[in-house]
C-alpha cells in the first residue's frame, strides 16, 4: 500500500468513515493504540478520535487503551504512589484523554493500568490488580478471550500490548509474575500496596520488534488503510496470538524459544516474592489485595 497524500485537516467524519471502510463495527471489543500526530492536523484533537472511535463501536462494544505510567510515579522526583483518578499515562494523548473521561473505567495495576468504556468495560476492569499483569484474566486477556480486535492507529506491533498477553500465556520466564510492590492510592483515600510483573533484563526478539507484526502482513491477517496521514491497522487478537505464540514456542530466524532463552526478569528495589500460585493459577490467599 502506498502512502496517502499530504491532508490538510481530518475531521469526525473522516475517522468515522475511515474505521468504517476498515471493517470496524457496533459491538466490536478492540484495544486501541494509537498516534494523534500520525493524523496530521485533527479537529478537535484527541476527543475526536476518541468519540469517532465510540460512535463506531457504540456502549453494545468495549473500548480499551493503554494507561500506563511504566513506573514514571515512583522513581526519583515522582509523586510515589500511582492513583487511577489522578496519575497521567505517557501512552500518548489520545489514552491520557481517554482515561480521564466520563464512563471510563481504569484498573488498579500501579505501573500498567488498562482503561476501558462500553459494554464490558467494568467487567474487564475491576479485578486487574488480582491477577497477572498481562495474564489471561488481565483486562486484555479477558478481551482475546472475548473474540476481541486490535487497532494500531499510526503505530506498529512494536507497541502492540497483547504481545505480552500471549507471554504470560505461555508462561515465558522473562516477566515476573506480580514481583514488584508499589504504593496505591485508591479513590476513597486508602493507600495499599500494588503488584506488577518483573519486567526483563533484555528485549525479546519476537514480541519488542517488528517481527511477528511482518509475518502478519505476510499471511494477510490483517486489514489496513489510511486515514489522512496515519496507517491504521485491524487484527484479532486470536490470530496474533497464535503467531506469536509460534514464534515463542518454536524460536525464529535464529533465536531460541523462550523455554531456551536464558532472559529472566530484572532485580530492582521494589522486587519482592511473587504472591502468585503457578499451579492454580489464582492470588493466593489472605493478601492485601483481596482487600480492595
């Protein structure tokens, strides 16, 4: 596909017709990662894309974006605490728009929260800080299992979150499973202690590069089209996942699999035990966050 010509001004109208002419439809769950500036000038900014975005899917579908503050909060100079009512993403604009809306829900994960509107979106939401980071029952989790869709709005699958999804699903030893405490300021004042992954010493070949995202275009799972200036991407999380998981299981152009990588999760000052039972695959029990 070549590139779209230079344009001047997008409009509501335009992304509508644009997410349309994609295959984007009422009722679809799809997580959403996106540019504002990939765009080129849009009016209205970031409440555009995100009001065109639900007049597509409507309340019948769910809305999800990344909100994280990749533990921005707690390191030196930070306010040291993460609060789902108060603490900015550095996803980009159109996120830290999104989260801040009415009808918005956002998890409790200190470092790598999820928000989500529409149908299922409380559902997704409520219980991220009892599970695993990116694991199955985490917000993105529950979408793939729910049939759900990707979009990369003027991005690439080197941001592509449910990457991660299918690591904790496969129980690559890279990520730490709930291995690092933070402080969490919940909206009715309490201050309790948060879990999140270990995140890992290096990159990973597979899912922190283009890589699988090539072997998408290759096999045609996905759909594209421009939208003004920005390339914007439809997948299924179900075909992603399999790629991927492929690509872990078996190693790829060189690397090993992920059982034979010798990657393994980093130590910092927040690094505590894991509170995870691998073998039930649940929270273990009498922990603060059954508390809340």
């Amino acid at each position: 596909m070549t590139n779209s010509p230079s344009i001047s001004q997008i409009t509501h109208k335009d992304i509508v017709k644009g997410l349309r002419k994609l295959g984007l439809t009422q009722g679809m769950g799809v997580m959403v990662h996106s540019s504002l500036k990939s765009f080129g000038f849009v009016k209205g900014g970031a409440q555009t894309v995100i009001k065109a975005l639900m007049e597509v899917v409507t309340s019948e579908g769910t809305l999800m974006m990344p909100s994280f503050n990749h533990g921005v909060p707690f390191k030196e100079g930070g306010i040291g605490y993460y609060s789902p009512i108060e603490t900015p993403t550095i996803n980009g604009i159109i996120p830290d728009t999104f989260w801040r809306m009415q009808g918005v829900y956002r998890s409790l994960n200190p470092t790598h929260p999820f928000a989500a509107w529409g149908k299922n979106a409380q559902r997704y939401i409520k219980f991220h800080h009892r599970t695993l980071t990116m694991g199955p029952q985490s917000p993105m989790g529950l979408l793939y299992a729910d049939g759900g869709f990707g979009l990369l709005v003027g991005v690439d699958y080197r941001v592509n979150t449910f990457h991660h999804v299918v690591e904790m699903s496969v129980g690559a030893p890279c990520l730490g499973l709930r291995t690092e405490a933070y402080p969490v300021l919940l909206p009715d004042g309490r201050k309790v202690e948060g879990r999140t992954w270990g995140w890992r010493e290096k990159s990973c070949p597979f899912t922190d590069s283009n890589r699988y995202g090539e072997e998408m275009k290759l096999r045609g799972l996905q759909k594209e089209i421009f939208i003004g200036n920005s390339r914007v991407i439809l997948f299924k999380l179900s075909d992603c996942f399999k790629i991927i998981a492929d690509f872990l299981k078996n190693g790829r152009d060189g690397f090993p699999p992920c059982k034979d990588c010798p990657v393994r999760p980093k130590y910092t000052s927040h690094t505590v035990p894991s509170d995870w039972n691998k073998e039930k695959q649940c929270l273990l029990s009498d922990l603060v966050a059954w508390t809340y």
